[in-house]
C-alpha cells in the first residue's frame, strides 16, 4: 500500500465521521502519548529513581525506630505516586473513546430520520446514513480495544515495581528474620 492510498482511505474515513472524528483522534493522540511516557518512564527513569531512593535508605543507620519506618512508609508512598501517575486518566480517555464514537452515532442516526422524512425512505440514503454514523463507533471501539491491553499492562508493571520496591525497603528486623528463614532447615 503506497503513502498516497493510506492518507486517501484516512481523508475518507475522516470524511464519514464528520468532524467528531478529530476530536477522536485528539483524544486518541493524548492516550497514547500518555502511554508512551508511562513506558519510558518504567524503562529509564524510574530504575534511576529506584536505585537512588534504595542506596539513601540502605545509607541509613538507623532503619527500625517509629521515624525510620515512617519514613519508608513516606518513601513507599512517594514511589507508589510516581508508578501510578497518569494511569487513571489513561483509563478514563480508554472509557473516552467509545462515547465519543456513540455520540457521534446518535447525530448520525437523527441525519438518518432527516432523510426518512425528506425523502419519504430512500434505502440507499438511509443506509449511507447508517454506514456513517457507525464509523466513528468503530474507530472510537478500534481506540478503546487496542489501547486496553496496554493500559493493563502498565498496571501490572506499576504494581509489581511497587511491590518490589516495597520489599526491597526492609527494616533490620525484616532482614533479621529473612536469614532466620534461609538457616532454618526445611522439613517434609
């Protein structure tokens, strides 16, 4: 498929749609940069973030008095903060999507009961009104589905980096007994 052939078949599904389909895009453009960022956010800074946050709080001497653990209750709190933001703007652009489409379904359909009346149910325009109030309906579904997947994905990947980061702030009593387990032998 050339370049020309993909832009003419956009031009004319954004023809079809009318100009709610731009204001689909705009959103659909929005939820994937909002994506985007999440991914290079988990991929290079927060590892950065991780490691610095661990080596100030495996710096400290002190990892076991109602001040130390208030302070990583503060810290696990402060990176639970940054795993999740954006995530429930990118599940609400997700729900977005498909009402976006639906409400252009419904102008479409009442430019469909404008031709019934105009022309007394011409089959052919009803159903070209038809097929173009459900464009913008798929491509709003189109948007929602394939950007579900991600969104669940960076939910996963938030939740286990929390969990992980979590666990890996341990107090000496924590730690302590860690190796007690290890050295206990294992009965059957």
């Amino acid at each position: 498929m050339s370049w020309y052939t993909f832009t003419s078949n956009i031009a004319h599904i954004f023809a079809l749609g009318g100009p709610m389909m731009w204001a689909l895009l705009l959103v659909c453009l929005v939820l994937w940069l909002l994506m985007v960022e999440r991914f290079l956010f988990l991929r290079f800074s927060y590892p950065a973030l991780r490691e610095s946050l661990l080596q100030r709080w495996n710096a400290r001497a002190d990892r076991d008095s109602w001040r130390a653990k208030s302070i990583r209750r503060e810290t696990v709190c402060e990176v639970q903060l940054q795993l999740q933001a954006w995530l429930s703007t990118i599940r609400t652009l997700i729900a977005v999507c498909p009402l976006l489409g639906l409400m252009v379904t419904v102008t479409g359909m009442i430019g469909v009961f404008e031709i019934i009346t105009l022309t007394g149910g011409d089959s052919q325009a009803i159903a070209a009104g038809v097929y173009r109030a459900t464009v913008p309906t798929m491509s709003g579904l189109v948007i929602s589905l394939s950007a579900q997947y991600f969104s669940a994905r960076l939910r996963h990947l938030a939740a286990r980096e929390q969990q992980m980061f979590a666990d890996a702030m341990t107090s000496d009593e924590q730690q302590q007994a860690k190796n007690n387990q290890k050295l206990k032998p294992k009965i059957k």
